[in-house]
C-alpha cells in the first residue's frame, strides 16, 4: 500500500455522536465502547498521518430548521430532525477535539446525506491528489460508513473499511455489517492491521530510495 496515494476518510466523528451529551451518543456509546473505537482511531490518524497518508474529515452539518432536506423526512434523516443534531453552530456538530483537523487535513463541505461522495467533492479531492485507496472509520457502520463504501466501491477505488473504528447501534447490526456488507465492497481491516499494510509499504519505499542512491 503506498501511503502517498492512500487516504483516510473520518465519517461524522462529531459531539452529537461521540461525546456524553451528544444528542446521539447514548444510541452508540455501547458499541463504541466494546470495540474502543475512539482510542483506535486517535491512534489510526496519529500513525497514518505521520505515514503520509491524507487525513480528511467528513462531517455532517445542517441549517437551524433542516432546510436542506425535505419537509417530510423519514428514515435515518428523520431521526436526526427529531433528535435535533448537527445543527449548525451548535456544539454537536462539531469535530470531537482530539481529532481536531490538524494543517494539511481536509475537511469537507456540503455533506447533507449518507454518502459522503454525494453532496460534496471528495470525489474530484482524491483523483487530484491522485489518491487509489480509501480507509473509512466512522458512524453510523451501517448508513453513512457502508453508503460511503459503496460509492467508493463503484467509483474504482481500492476500499478499506476499519471493523475497529465504527460503530453503529447495536452490536448484531455491527457484527452483521462488518460480517457480511463489507466485504461485498471492502477490503475489512481492523486498524492495526491496516497500519501494519500502510506502514510497511512505507518501509519498503524508503529502502528503494535507500538502495536507489
């Protein structure tokens, strides 16, 4: 895995779904913690960043009133409206602290859905900088991580979801997610293993150009 042209895409990993208080974190705090999905990412980004890979944030953010989205919601976008989160300005729809966008992050604008690739242009972000995989970590494991993966499946990427840095809201959705969805359209990893394959790679580079001199 060449780490140059790799890419980390962090899902919603905003206070309403992170944090005691979110709005939504009681729904997932229980997957969350039998997993540690939050200490495994601090360390996947830490590691990955320090690799070389590209840190982007994907999160989700609406209008005081959900203008953006239709006046009779239903599904996975009406329990946000009832729930009232991400709303801009408020202290839910902000980016957790400890994975605050570090410089050379990107961070993307416009998502309003599921699938990060739909309303904002991670697309046209990751064929510029002439990124070929994509590692996913976030929420929900089975709605906007598993729509992301699909559409990234689709568009020709080499796909990696992160079994230990999502969570959803239960631990048979979870189980049944990363069992059976993900490796329809992804290559499943746990975090370790996949700093095992991105660092590794790096390794090899650096001794390439070690030899190469």
């Amino acid at each position: 895995m060449n780490s140059q042209k790799t890419a980390v895409v962090l899902i919603e990993y905003q206070n309403d779904f992170t944090s005691p208080g979110g709005s939504l974190h009681d729904a997932v705090k229980g997957v969350m913690d039998s997993s540690n999905m939050l200490d495994n990412t601090l360390d996947l980004v830490a590691k990955a960043r320090e690799a070389g890979a590209v840190i982007i944030h994907s999160p989700i953010s609406f209008q005081e009133g959900y203008f953006e989205i239709t006046k009779h919601p239903y599904g996975i976008l009406k329990g946000v409206v009832d729930s009232q989160s991400f709303r801009k300005g408020s202290w839910g729809v902000e980016i957790i602290d400890s994975l605050a966008p570090q410089p050379g992050d990107i961070v993307l604008e416009g998502k309003r859905g599921l699938d990060a690739f739909a309303s904002t242009n991670l697309d046209f972000i990751l064929r510029s900088k002439g990124i070929e995989t994509i590692a996913l970590g976030g929420f929900l494991t089975n709605c906007c991580v598993e729509s992301t993966m699909r559409s990234g499946y689709e568009k020709g990427f080499e796909v990696i979801t992160l079994t230990d840095c999502t969570a959803t809201l239960s631990e048979e959705e979870q189980a049944f997610a990363c069992a059976k969805n993900f490796p329809m359209f992804s290559k499943p990893m746990t975090h370790t293993q996949f700093l095992d394959e991105l660092t590794g790679e790096t390794i090899q580079e650096v001794e390439t150009r070690g030899y190469s001199a």
